[in-house]
C-alpha cells in the first residue's frame, strides 16, 4: 500500500517498517560500541568498503581485485573482530531489553504479569567486607553475573555455593587464603565460587593503566553483561567495573545503592497466587 510520493521513490508501509527497524538497529550497534576500540574498528571496516566503491567508479582494476578479495572474507573477519560485541548484542536481544536496561520489554506478556521482583542480596556487607579490605590493602575481585550464574567460569575455582557474609568474603581474600588470588562469583545472593579465572581485556588503555587484577574485572564485563567490584592492592581502594569500564571514586554509599539498582530488577520470581 503507496503512502505517498518523493519523486521516483514510493513510500509504502513496508518500507517505512523497514526504515524504522534498521534505523533502531544501527542505533542500539552504535550504543554497544560506541567509546570501545570495535568502534573505531568498525569505522575503519566502512571505510575500506567505500573506498572500494569509489575504486569500482574509477574503474581501477588492480586495486579493485585488492579490495575485493578483502571484502569477500569481510563477514568472517566482522565475525572474529567483534566477537564479543556480537555476544554481547545477542545477550542483549535473549534478555528483551532496549534503552533502559532495567525494563524488559517481555514484561508486557500476559503470563509474566504475575511476576513480581524480589531482591536480597546484601550488598551493604559485600561493599563493606571490600572497604575493609581496601584499609588493609588486600585485593579482591568479587564478580554478580546477570544473566546466569558462570558456572563455566565458575568451575575454573572452587565451587562453594555459600550463603552471603562479610566475614567469609574477608576470609576468602586473606593473602594466606588459597583462594584469595582469583575471583568471586556471587549469583541468586549466594557465594557461588572462589578463585576463578576471568579473561583479561584486551584494551591497550587499560592495559597501560591497570594491573590483572582490575584488568580481569574489565574483561568479563566486556565479554558478559556482570558487574564487577575490585579492591587495589597498591591503592586501597575500591572501584566498580561495568560495561568494560572502570568507576572510581565512589563512596560506599554509592556503591551500594549503584549494584542495588542494577541488579533490583533482574532477580526475580514468581509470587504464590501464580503457583499456587
């Protein structure tokens, strides 16, 4: 069905649809990438594409080839380039959220109307447990993973699978503690496992900037939707890793209010008149 007219081009409906969607799609892209080095990895991808439009106008033939030959394996090399901004989009779709990353747009599903969000994870302790470590100058790693409890990530330490308690998260990290060197990975307000290894990001900058410690705290929030919290040892200092970037500087109090916002509306479950 014709909408209207622009010159030769008909405007129908699909193809305002169209528009619309691949409109929405390149902004979310832009979103996800923007301020990371795929960015600017991808901005130089486009260029070489354009650049060989122009070489195909011009009728260059030895350039043509060149360039050719390097955009047929383009998608395989999009693919191995952005792997873990690829990961991250489709987490991003399987979770349903756009725009606010606390709303899901699967809410507005009739059998989801009886869900009501229920969160006890005590992060007061958690943070506090960190602070305390910061003054002795202890390091620490403590990772809350979203969208499921890594247990792959998980199985590269020691599974405990414990309830939440500052004591035992400083008990953990004490430099004679066996576990103290890796990460800890608390899921559904449980201690799920100590001493895992965590993939180290591959950002120069950070690399320039941190140790493994925080640079561990970076690389999974780069490559997962987790939020991270890691103690200097050097500083004695706590700082908040999300998205692959760091935040410094904020209070405990910030802290915790930060973490309970994040996570307040992914715990959830299903309240007794809908099991019943």
């Amino acid at each position: 069905m014709e909408l209207f007219k622009f010159y030769d081009f008909r405007f129908t409906l699909g193809n305002i649809i169209d528009v619309l969607l691949v409109a929405g799609i390149t902004h979310q892209l832009y979103r996800l990438l923007k301020g990371s080095l795929a960015f600017n990895m991808l901005i130089g991808l486009v260029t070489i594409y354009l650049f060989w439009i122009i070489v195909r106008l011009f009728e260059m033939p030895l350039l043509e080839t060149i360039l050719g030959e390097f955009t047929k394996v383009g998608f395989i090399a999009i693919l191995i380039v952005f792997q873990q901004e690829i990961r991250k989009f489709l987490l991003l779709i399987g979770k349903g959220t756009f725009g606010n990353e606390n709303k899901s747009i699967l809410r507005f599903l009739p059998w989801n109307w009886k869900i009501e969000k229920s969160f006890n994870t005590n992060f007061e302790d958690i943070v506090d447990a960190c602070e305390t470590l910061a003054q002795g100058k202890t390091g620490a790693l403590i990772v809350f993973p979203k969208t499921s409890e890594m247990k792959f990530i998980g199985a590269s330490g020691e599974w405990i699978d414990a309830n939440i308690s500052k004591r035992l998260i400083i008990t953990i990290f004490n430099k004679k503690s066996p576990l103290h060197d890796g990460a800890l990975i608390i899921a559904n307000s449980k201690i799920k496992a100590a001493n895992a290894v965590l993939p180290l990001s591959d950002n120069p900058d950070a690399h320039n900037k941190y140790g493994l410690r925080h640079l561990a705290a970076i690389g999974i929030t780069e490559q997962t939707d987790a939020i991270a919290l890691v103690v200097s040892e050097e500083k004695g200092t706590v700082a908040i890793a999300k998205a692959g970037k760091m935040l410094e500087g904020m209070s405990s109090e910030k802290m915790v209010v930060f973490l309970n916002k994040e996570f307040a509306g992914e715990m959830v479950r299903v309240n007794k008149s809908a099991t019943s």
